[in-house]
C-alpha cells in the first residue's frame, strides 16, 4: 500500500505544491488588505476567515462577501485569486487523472489488488503459470472441484480471457514474468496454503526457473514442470521435480501402445479419460509399416516408439539434413499423392501427420485415406482454434499438446496414485489387460469411468482408522457395500493397494485393512462418493459392518471406553 502513495505523492508532487503556493498566497492577500466593518471601521480579516472564504471561493461555489461587504480592492484581490485557484485546481486534477491512466501505474493498483486477494484465500490453491490451452483446461476442470487456483501469465490478453471464461469461483490473475522469484512471490508461492506449482508456459527456460525457485523456496511443495526436449527434462529431474510432462513424448507412447497393445491402450485411455470409447471401439493389433510426415520433436518421438516395438517406420521430411542417416526415407511435406506412394502408402497400416502446420497434417491424412482408406490416422494439431476442424476429421488420434499435459496433471492431482498404477499396467500382458477391462465395461457400462484413491488414515479414512484402533477386523469388501443398503455392492473395485513398500494389484474384497494402506479405486463417481463416505463416517462404516445404527458420537464413545477401562 505505501508504494502506491509513494508513486502517487511522487506524481502530484508539482500540482500539490502550485495549489499550496495559490491558496498560501490567497490568504495572505486577503489578511493583509483592509476592509471596512459595518460601522465603517477598519478592519482586517482573520486567518480563519480568509481560509474559510478561499476555500469555499476557490472551488467556485461562492457563498458571498463575508462577514462584511467587501471594498473595491478586496473585490479585485479576490477577481484575481479566484482565477488562480481555478486553473490550479485543473492543473491537480488533470495530473490526477494522467497519473491513473498511466500504465505503469495501473500496473502497480492490479498487482496490489492482485496480491491482497492472494493473501485473503484461505483455502489450499494451486499456482497456474501460463493461462494457454493448458493452464485454462486445468484451471476450469479445478474450479469445477472447488479448488483454488491463481494464475501468472505474460500476455495481459490471456488474463483477460480468464474474466470471460466464466470459471466457477474467482481467480486472482496477474499479468507478469513467472521466472521472477519476485512474481512468484507476488503470486503466493510461499504462503502455507500453496499447495503445488504448475509451470505450463511456452517456454522451457521459465518453466525450469520457476521449478527451481519452487524447490528451492519450498522444497517440499508439489511441483510439476511441462517439458519439450530431453535436456529440460533431464534437468527438472535432476532437482526433484514431481512430475514432469512431455506432450510429445506421452503422446507417442500413447500412440505406440495403441499400435502394439489395444487393450492395455483402452485400460490407459479409460482412466485418463473419463468420457471413455466404448469396448468395441479397442483398435485390432495389425503388424505393419507405419508412415510418419514430419520428424520434429513429435514425430521422432513417436518413431523411436515404434521401433522399439520393432515396428517398420517409413519418414517423410522436407528437410534433407532430418532425414540423411534415415534408410528409407522421403524428402516432402506427404501433402503430394506422389510423395504418399514413395513412402508406401499403399501397403501401410497407419500415418502420422505431424507437422508444425495444421493444414499441412490434415491436407496428408486427406490425400493418405484417399489412396490407403483402412490406414489408422494420427494427426497433431497445433492451434485449439481449428478445434471444430479437428473434430471433424474422423481421424482416429488427435494429438493437442495442451489438452495431453492437463490430462496428465489433473490425474495426478486428482489421483495420486493413479500414475503408479500406470507404470504397474504397462508391466501386465494383453490377457491381463483384457480381462481388467471387461471387469471396467461390466462396473460402469456406457457412464464415465473415474478413478480415486483412500488413505487410510485420519484425513481421507478416520473411520476406518478409529475401528481399526479399536481391535475390529475391516477387510476391503466393508468399503464396497452400499452405506443405504448394505446388503447391495457399489459399482467400483479396487485396483491397487499399497502397503509400505508392497503394491499389490486388484487386491482381493477378503483383504484385511491396515493403517497407512493407500488404496485406489475405480467406478461410477456417485459409486465412489459413497465409498469415500463410509471410509469417512463412524456411524456409516458400524452400519455397513454390523447392520446396526451407531448413534454415539467420538465423545460419548472416548468417554465410555474410559469407564470401561
């Protein structure tokens, strides 16, 4: 606060002092020229007076000669002064108005406001910097749980597409330079109730800045890093960073595993994505070449995929040094019918069109299908506002960066120990997956999958934990029962449990609970809800385990375990 009456005293500097000069001159005048009382006295004006008539004259009011009628010298001193007090006042007040149409001053009131909000949450938030496709993603998905969220970013546009997008709850947003300590400062990063930083700008260089002054400042609090080339990745990893997403990298794995693995890629996509395909859209494993349009970051990722899959991979560059050690390989852009048949199209199973431009990748899938209709189609998009020509591509991959990297971040966030369930799937075998798989398409049909994860402990499961304590045996089936009708079993299951060191998957329903298990599971949200409340609630979980209400509360039963005792 002091410095914005700092840089405001600092600017009306000039016009404070000129209307004090005006008024300190005004009222001189007027003491020291003589008038006449009512009896014809001389007489002289107070300083009080002179004050009192300045002021209300200098603001042009004018509420008469006072407390006597004025003479011819009076009237001219003050002819001369109400002039002077005029162009004064217009003087101070337009500096005013300058001084807040200033753009650095403007820039100072945001960021005060900015930072006073910041310090008025209470409640946890997570710090968003970059408000592009994926910081606006992952900031509607968190306000749409009720989380917290502030935003930095460097484009003053972007902040202001944050107040149209019409989020949930309001979110502070700054427009400033996230690789400043001093912004992340600004923007809460070491207020106790951060609870991670997210660094999703354009750039590697500030996304590592701000990872590393995350770390450094708060050691302990989650930080997640996006990343486009191997060297930024290595480095993030180096100092700690929880999670670090490559788009390009994450999607050719994801492609890659539909390629080799359609099952296991189902199982990956369900849980990623709550608005799942349907079990009969799994893709048919057929062994062939692959064409790949464009070996930059995303298309040499996703041929080092494949080849380690030992699958065939034909590349078409227009840029002779990409492709020189490349046997095989086809100089164009694959936006040429001629090029496609160099390549093989004809006889290929799938293409990538993975070019830096969205025309050129959807003019290649067009031509590919033309000559190859049964090719499987992965095309990359760079812009989200071609979202509408995308959509309608019928292409069966489309690779949006943004939309990857909040994909990934949101089920970490949401789910902690999904991603550990992840790395465990890619271990298990097509028959594994398949089955998992059935067992997902019998417990939620056609409605969204979702996923979620109990600890058992004080904070998630302080039902459990007290039963628990008190000697009562509690296996897994306990949290599976309906709390309305205990009779009946939810619609979710078990995926993982986690006991210190040891990760079993899809533990069995007789599997006795400890404390300190973390447990994630899987099925119908209102499922899991319900599920969460049991593990919450004493009085739900005695009547899932007995039948029987329990009406005492934590005190009564404190209370009667000491009498007993």
């Amino acid at each position: 606060m002091y410095d914005i009456l700092y840089v405001l005293l600092r600017r009306l500097r000039a016009p404070l002092i000129t209307l004090i000069v005006v008024y300190a001159v005004s009222i001189l005048g007027f003491i020291l020229i003589p008038g006449q009382d009512d009896q014809g006295n001389v007489w002289h004006m107070s300083y009080f007076h002179a004050f009192y008539f300045v002021s209300f004259m200098g603001s042009t009011i004018g509420f008469g000669e006072i407390p006597y009628a004025f003479n011819d010298a009076q009237r001219m001193w003050t002819l001369c002064t109400i002039y002077a007090c005029v162009v004064a006042w217009l003087y101070g007040i337009g500096t005013t108005l300058a001084v807040f149409q200033d753009s650095g001053f403007t820039r100072l009131l945001r960021l005060r406001r900015f930072v006073n909000h910041v310090r008025s949450l209470t409640e946890p938030f997570y710090l968003i910097c970059g408000y592009g496709v994926t910081g606006s993603n992952l900031a509607r998905e968190l306000t749409e749980r009720n989380v917290r969220v502030v935003v930095v970013d460097i484009d003053q546009d972007r902040v202001d597409e944050l107040e149209l997008d019409g989020l949930r709850i309001p979110v502070p947003a700054l427009c400033g330079d996230a690789s400043l300590p001093d912004i992340l400062d600004h923007a809460g990063l070491q207020l106790p109730n951060c609870a991670g930083v997210l660094a999703l700008t354009n750039s590697d260089k500030v996304n590592l800045a701000i990872s590393i002054a995350s770390k450094v400042l708060k050691p302990k609090r989650l930080a997640i890093s996006r990343s486009e080339n191997d060297i930024t990745t290595a480095n993030l990893a180096s100092f700690g960073t929880d999670l670090i997403v490559d788009p390009f990298r994450a999607y050719a794995e994801y492609v890659a595993l539909a390629a080799h693995s359609p099952h296991r890629h189902l199982v990956f996509d369900w849980l990623m994505n709550p608005e799942h395909r349907n079990l009969a859209s799994v893709y048919r494993h057929a062994k062939g070449r692959w064409i790949i349009c464009g070996f930059g970051r995303f298309g040499s990722n996703i041929s080092r995929e494949l080849k380690q899959e030992e699958t065939e991979v034909t590349i078409i560059d227009p840029d002779p040094k990409n492709i020189r050690d490349l046997p095989g390989a086809v100089l164009g852009v694959g936006t040429e019918a001629v090029t496609l048949q160099q390549a093989g199209v004809e006889d290929a199973v799938g293409i990538v069109a993975g070019t830096a431009n969205d025309a050129d990748n959807l003019s290649i899938i067009m031509t590919a299908r033309e000559l190859n209709p049964k090719l499987i189609t992965v095309v990359r998009q760079n812009l989200s506002a071609n979202d509408l020509v995308f959509e309608n591509s019928r292409c069966d991959f489309i690779m949006q960066p943004g939309q990857i990297i909040a994909t990934r971040i949101m089920a970490q966030l949401k789910t902690p120990l999904l991603s550990e369930f992840l790395d465990q799937l890619m271990q298990q075998d097509e028959v594994w997956a398949h089955t998992l798989l059935n067992r997902m398409n019998a417990t939620v049909g056609d409605e969204a999958l979702e996923s979620r994860s109990v600890c058992v402990g004080e904070k998630e499961a302080p039902a459990v934990l007290e039963k628990l304590q008190e000697g009562t045996e509690i296996k897994l089936i306990a949290l599976l029962k309906n709390p309305h009708y205990r009779k009946e079993t939810l619609h979710c299951f078990p995926l993982m449990m986690r006991r210190g060191d040891e990760v079993k998957l899809l533990p069995g329903e007789l599997t006795e609970l400890q404390p300190g298990d973390d447990i994630l599971f899987c099925g119908r949200k209102g499922a899991l809800d319900r599920m969460a409340w049991t593990a919450f609630n004493y009085n739900t979980l005695h009547y899932v385990l007995t039948g029987n209400d329990a009406t005492q509360s934590r005190l009564q039963r404190w209370l009667q375990g000491s009498d007993t005792k």
